[in-house]
C-alpha cells in the first residue's frame, strides 16, 4: 500500500522523540534529519521537502515546544499540522453550477493513468449525489476507448454520448453540450484523449477545446505510481492548459507516495480524489487531514466510517443485531457480513485505517482469499443447512467439503468457529443489557 514504507520511517522517528523526556535542539534537529531522507525516499519533491522541514523546525525549536511537559508529542503534532497544510488546509469538491444548470468537465491525462475509468468513476459519485451527469466521448484515437466508456457508463448507469471517430472533438463536445441541454443532463464530462508522453498535438487539442467551449472544470488525472514524474506532468498541464484540480489514481499499488505530497505545493492546485482500486466504487474524496493522519500511522478512523455507511445496509445490520443478541444469527448472516466487508475493500484496507494497525500489517499475513474459502462452504450448504446451522452432522458436513472442494477438517473449523461466535455474543448481549448501555455500532463479522 501507499505510503508503507514512509509511514514505519515516520513512526520509528516519533518513537524515539517519544521516548526523551526532554528535548534538546540538537535532538529535533537530527530527528527532522531522519524525517527529511524518509520524504525524500518517498519520492517527495525537494524542493517541498526543503520548505517542509524548514517550516517544522521554525516551530518545533521554540520555547513552549522545547519546556513542555510532552515535547516529543508537540513535535509529532506541528509535523501533522505542516503535512496537512502542505496538502491543503482544506478538501477541495468539484465545482458544479447550481440547479439544472449544465457544469462542463473536461478530463486529461496521459495514456494509462486510468482517465477513462476515472471518469466513469466520477460520473457515478456525482450521480450518487444527485446529479445528472452525461460521459462524452472525446478520445477518437485509442483503439476501444470509447467502446471502454460505454462498457463503463452503463455499469455505473450513466448515459454515453459518442459519435465515433470521424469528428473532431471539440466538435463532439459542442454536439454533446446541446444533447445535454436537450435532453436534461446538468453534468457534461469528456473524456478526452492522452498520449504516452506530453507533445504539442494533445496540448493544442484540449487548449482547442478549451477556447470553444466554456469549460468550468479542467481536471487531470495522473499516475501516483510514477511518484515525481506525476508532479512534473501535473506542472506542465498547469501551465500549458491551466487545471482546477488532479485526481491521483493508483495510490493502493506499491508507490512511495511522494505525489500526493507534492502536487499541491508545486501547482497550487488540489487533489481532488484518490483512486484506491480496480472497482468503479474504488473513488474517495481526498482529506488532507486524514491522509496526514494515515501517513502518520494515526489511522483513518473518518473514512472507515464512510465506508461503513456507505456500504452498510442499516436496516440489515440492525436486524442482525436482534438476531446477535439471541443467538439467533445463521451462515445467510455470516454471508452478508463477509459481502459487506468485500464491497470496503477488505479487511486488510479496513485494518490499515485502524490507530497504530496500518504500519503493522507487513508483518502480519491476512489471506483475503481464505474468505473466498470460507463462502465456497457455505455455498455448498443447503439453504435449509444456512438456516439451522444445527442440523449439520458428520455425513452433511462431507457433502459440503466435497462441494467446497476442501478437506472436511475446513468445515469442521469453520462450524466451530462460527458456534463459539454465537456463544461469545450471547454472552455479551448479557453483559451489555443493562439500561442506559451503549448500543449498536460497526461490527466486523464473526470471528475476524
């Protein structure tokens, strides 16, 4: 994951700053020292680095820092508070006109940042929010790009417009505008063509774009992957075509994460949001603070609650939770558990977002396709077997391994794990039946 390798550097520093009981200059100096190469390693702008550190150590070797009872904690709080600043004091949304008035989006990138896919994301967070977004089709060079759009636009539900590759696309944009107006769409987003490399062609064709029609949002779309070389392109579409905002895509992959520290320092510009998957769904609003706060091993806790309350069926969970309380709860419950995890991200993006957790879980091995073992269990169940988790005797439990495709010692371990489960909560629900107790919440499911 991002920012793996920077957060355990940044920890291990704050853990030593932690353990003096007083601070001298000198040891801020050598600590912000570590902090420096860490940044650096991570592929962060030197430039940004410099102002950084400069900016830390301004306030870090200061009277009230330096004889406070808790040094080492005001160190690691002024270092929180510079990274949010250098990624923006505030979260930035995209700008959209008011009522049915139509927002025109034009999306850029090079080729392979995810711009196509990216866009198709936006359009459904945007129809999520009310919106009646319209994806246009302006990439007339990449072979199956625009057939990619339509593929991704009726999986988010969201109307394509396209006229092939036989037009311009500043032609294309125009007709879509008037489609739009036409036909009651308030979002128009075009998705318009990269290239491998940043050339003239591509740059006069957006800036073409750009001059016949009234664009109210220019984003671009860059590789996090590419640490420095995404801050340098962002640079140079800042200044050639002017950019409202850089969505980062690729930042769950193995990148040092150096962009999305840098991007905003170096262009003036915000990162809008980050791209943390594969799915459609895998799109999140970028928080300066929360980001500092995972870079800096604090966890995430606001966008886990996010997650949950997005993903979560409320009614279903309080619903299990009556069912918790009586023991009642079956395989069709632990199935809809294990769903609600999956559509999260899974539990090892769950636990990267809890305090102190995310740094750890290079050294810890979570198979997330155990879980992919565990439904091919209860798959094999019949419904009635899902439903009465009690009538599961030796001959049964055979039948359900030989489904599985697993030795019946799997299904034996997860029958027991799931009866003990039951057990544990009807014990808690004892415990915590007392009046005025705290009820409900997030729960992870049975026994992870």
């Amino acid at each position: 994951m991002a920012f793996d390798n920077l957060s355990e550097k940044l920890q291990n520093v704050f853990k030593n700053l932690r353990g003096k009981g007083r601070l001298s200059e000198a040891d801020v100096k050598a600590a912000l020292k570590e902090v420096k190469m860490a940044l650096l390693e991570a592929d962060v702008n030197f430039k940004v680095v410099k102002n950084f550190i400069k900016s830390v150590e301004e306030r870090a070797i200061g009277q009230d820092v330096m004889s406070s009872l808790t040094p080492g904690q005001m160190v690691i709080k002024i270092v929180n508070e510079e990274m949010v600043k250098l990624m923006g004091d505030q979260t930035t949304e995209i700008a959209l006109k008011s009522g049915n008035e139509i927002t025109v989006i034009m999306m850029c990138g090079l080729q392979g940042a995810g711009k196509t896919t990216t866009t198709a994301k936006i359009a459904g967070k945007l129809k999520s929010k009310g919106k009646k977004p319209l994806l246009v089709a302006c990439d007339i060079y990449r072979p199956a790009a625009i057939k990619q759009l339509q593929v991704n636009g009726e999986k988010q539900g969201v109307n394509v417009f396209s006229m092939g590759d036989g037009h311009k696309p500043v032609n294309i944009a125009k007709a879509a505008i008037e489609h739009a107006a036409k036909n009651g769409f308030n979002v128009v987003i075009l998705d318009t063509a990269g290239r491998l490399h940043i050339d003239e062609e591509m740059m006069e064709e957006l800036i073409e774009i750009k001059t016949n029609v009234e664009i109210h949002q220019a984003i671009l779309v860059v590789d996090a992957m590419t640490g420095q070389d995404a801050v340098n392109v962002s640079e140079m579409f800042n200044e050639k075509i002017g950019i409202d905002g850089v969505i980062l895509t690729k930042l769950d992959g193995d990148t040092r994460g150096g962009a999305a520290l840098s991007i905003r320092a170096v262009t003036g510009r915000p990162i809008l949001y980050v791209g943390m998957g594969e799915k459609l769904s895998d799109l999140e609003q970028f928080y300066p603070d929360r980001m500092a706060s995972r870079i800096l091993g604090m966890g995430d806790i606001l966008t886990l609650i996010d997650k949950a309350q997005a993903e979560i069926d409320e009614d279903k969970a309080k619903e299990l939770e009556k069912k918790m309380r009586k023991a009642e709860f079956d395989f069709n419950d632990f199935l809809d558990q294990m769903q609600q995890i999956k559509k999260m991200g899974g539990l090892t993006d769950i636990l990267s977002m809890m305090p102190g957790v995310g740094s750890q879980l290079k050294n810890v091995d979570i198979d997330e396709n155990a879980m992919s073992g565990v439904e091919a269990i209860i798959y094999s169940m019949t419904k009635e077997e899902r439903s009465n988790p009690n009538i599961l005797n030796p001959s049964r439990k055979k039948r359900i391994a030989a489904g599985a495709g697993v030795d019946i010692s799997e299904v034996n371990k997860l029958v027991k794990q799931f009866e003990n489960s039951r057990k544990m909560m009807k014990q808690m629900s004892g415990m915590m039946s007392g009046k005025g107790k705290k009820r409900g919440g997030f729960k992870l499911p049975f026994g992870f």
